[in-house]
C-alpha cells in the first residue's frame, strides 16, 4: 500500500472515529460495516492495481519473445532519411564556417545536429533487440520481491492453525509458482537475444549472453551491434540505388546524402553511449565506492571501541564484505572504461568516414565514386564494430555475479 493510500485511509478513520463516538450502537456496526467493506475495497484495489503491473510486464516480455524479426523496409528508411538531408547538410555546412547561431551569439553546431540525428535514429533503427537486459532485472527485481513475501508468509504460519495455515501454504505455493515461471521468463529471453545477435553475425555462448545482460550497459551495447547492422543493410540496398539511377544526377545527389547521414548515425550511437558511460555509470560507481569507504572506516572504529569478541568478528566480517564489493565496483569500473577506449578508437574511425563521405557528397562528381565508396565502407564497418566489441569473459563464481547484478541493479534505477 503506497503512502498516499495510508494518508488517505488514516485521514478517513480519524474523520470517521469522531462521528462514531456520537452514534448509537446500531448505527456502530453500520459505521463498522461500512469501514471494513472499504478497507477491503482499498486493499483490492491495490492489490488488483499490482497484478496489472506484473500482468504489463508478462505481456512486454511475451511481446519482446513472439516480435519476430521481420524483413528490413530500406526503402522505406531511405526515403525518412533523404527528407533530412536538406536540414543536416545545412548545419553540417554551419558547423565547418562556426556559424551556428543562438540567438545574437555563437551557438554549437553539434547540439543542433545531434537532435536532427536523433530523430533520424528513430527512423534507421527500431529498437527491435534492446530491451532484454531491462527486462531480465525487472523480472530478478520481481523474484527478489516475491522471496522477501514468501519469507513473511512462512513466519506467518507459526502463528496460525487449521484453514488459515492452509490459506497460507495456498499463497507460498501460488508465489513458488510465480517465482519459477519468471525464471523461466529469464531463461527465454536470454535464448532469444543470443539468436537474434547470432542473426547480426555476433556469437555468443549462454554464459557470455548472461554477463553481457548482467551488465548495466547491456541494452546500449545490443544497441549499438544493431544500428551498424540496420545501416549496413540500408548502405547495401542505397548502393543499388545509385546503380540503377545513376542518369538522374538530382537523384544520386540524394543518395550521396543519405548515406552521409548513415554515417553520422553511427557517431551518433558511439557518442551517446561514451556520455552514458562517462556522465553516469562511471559517475555512480565512484559514489558507491565512496560510501563503501566510509562504512569501513565506521566499522573500523567501532571494532577498535568494542569489548565483546563476537562484535569485532561481525565489525570485522562488515568490513570483508564492503572490501569485497569495491573490488567488485573496480572491476566493473575497468569493465566500463575499457569499452569507453574501444568505443573511443571506433569513433576516429567513424569521423574519418564522415569526413570522406562529407567530401564525396560536396563533390558528387559522379555515381561511380559513391559506388566505389560504398565497396569499401562494408569493410569499415566491419572494422568499426569489431574495434568496439568488448571481450565479455563469463563469472568467475556466483557470488561475483550476484554482486554485478546489485551493482547494475543500482545503477539503472539511482
């Protein structure tokens, strides 16, 4: 029951308390009546309102499960593309000249672009494969909820008998079942991001699939594999275009446009994901591993004022546990800049190919040329996605993935 429910119910039994102290004993039981029929009312509507979140997510889940892959429309995203080109091109221009403008002040090109960039992102790429590591701690967020009721419950039964005990064995069992269709629910969708990454050419083994949505940047890195996927579909149907349309210069004009667009989409992705990496997950982590500091140092002086053995070995326990979890934050912590440096390496790749395709569109001497550069951009991408793959090494033991997935947990949700 959320806060704001006991405000609303508190409120109500003071009002109604009042009254009931100037009422006849008949007119008692029908306050009562009438009380407790709300109350149950309440607890129904709270109740009912819970089952519907859960129902939510079983049905994202069961729609991420059955949202089969469908074939890709390139035409369809050529043509959301080429209606940017115009806008992009404009403060691409403004940009090189630094002649963006905020009002009677110099204003940054980059800002602008970046939001014309990310509505174009919404059109190369539908996000069709994010969402398993989201979805996978909701459901471990779920189990962690349904223990700690199951744990209530069976404290309960000790002081029940008869039909009510039986109620409760009815709740746990009812909860045990829920518990295991959500592991279920976990062990489907890892088996199903590790095919649909094994259709974008990415093998990874179930151990590897299961760091990899352990880890807080799961989703982004998914992310990233698809967009280079989608463009190098898009970049293989827009160079077919330029072949069978190469008489209309108008035309190839566009395309040369379209495909610098694609390329700076891929920058787009590489730079959101170095900021998240940056501003927030790195951020966080140094600010637990701070607080992990500071409870060693209280329990450290605690231990040092405490007479009784027995509470210097659990001081000294505490301290083992905090020690352990900034081990945990540093390896995260490497985990994290290790992929910033890859991604970082993939970007100077990424720039140096907008700026050709930047040149070849100012140019647009001829088809041929864009032809030529599209031959080659396939190994580049190639390349590019190969320099920012990271090396997803398994756990080592359950206790190290436990701790991983407390940390992402935190770092998702503060």
């Amino acid at each position: 029951m959320n806060k704001f429910a006991i405000i609303f119910l508190g409120l109500g039994l003071v009002i109604s308390a009042n009254i009931y102290g100037q009422t006849s004993d008949q007119e008692k039981s029908s306050w009562w009546d009438t009380t407790k029929k709300f109350l149950d009312d309440s607890q129904k509507n709270i109740t009912d309102r819970v089952g519907n979140l859960n129902k939510t997510l079983d049905e994202e889940i069961e729609e991420l499960l059955n949202n089969d892959a469908t074939e890709l429309d390139t035409i369809k995203k050529i043509d959301g593309i080429r209606a940017y080109v115009e806008k992009y091109t404009s403060l691409k221009e403004k940009d090189i000249l630094n002649e963006c403008r905020n009002g009677f002040s110099k204003g940054n090109c980059r800002i602008q672009i970046d939001k014309v960039l990310e509505d174009i992102e919404r059109i190369v790429f539908d996000g069709e494969i994010i969402g398993y590591s989201k979805k996978i701690r909701q459901l471990q967020a779920r189990i962690s909820k349904l223990e700690d009721e199951k744990v209530s419950l069976n404290e309960k039964k000790y002081s029940v008998t008869g039909e009510d005990e039986q109620n409760l064995d009815n709740k746990i069992a009812d909860i045990d079942a829920k518990i295991a269709k959500s592991y279920e629910y976990i062990k489907l969708l890892e088996e199903d991001l590790q095919s649909k990454m094994k259709d974008l050419g990415i093998k990874l083994n179930k151990d590897q699939i299961k760091v990899m949505t352990t880890r807080v940047d799961g989703d982004d890195l998914a992310k990233s594999i698809a967009i280079f996927d989608v463009t190098k579909q898009i970049s293989n149907t827009l160079g077919q275009l330029v072949k069978d349309n190469s008489f209309s210069s108008n035309t190839t004009i566009k395309y040369y446009g379209v495909y610098l667009i694609l390329s700076e989409i891929l920058g787009f992705a590489q730079r959101e994901y170095i900021t998240k990496i940056d501003e927030e997950y790195l951020t966080k982590l140094e600010s637990y591993k701070k607080s992990g500091y500071q409870s060693i140092q209280y329990a450290n002086e605690q231990m040092r004022q405490a007479t009784m053995e027995s509470s210097k070995n659990i001081f000294k326990k505490n301290i083992e546990t905090e020690e352990f979890t900034i081990t945990v934050i540093d390896t995260y912590k490497g985990i994290l800049l290790d992929q910033k440096a890859q991604l970082d390496n993939a970007l100077v790749t990424t720039d140096e190919q907008i700026a050709v395709a930047y040149s070849t569109y100012k140019t647009a001497s001829n088809s041929s040329a864009l032809m030529s550069l599209m031959v080659d951009t396939q190994s580049t991408f190639d390349q590019i996605l190969e320099m920012q793959m990271p090396q997803i090494i398994p756990f080592e033991d359950i206790e190290l993935e436990n701790e991983f997935k407390s940390l992402s947990d935190k770092l998702s949700i503060d």
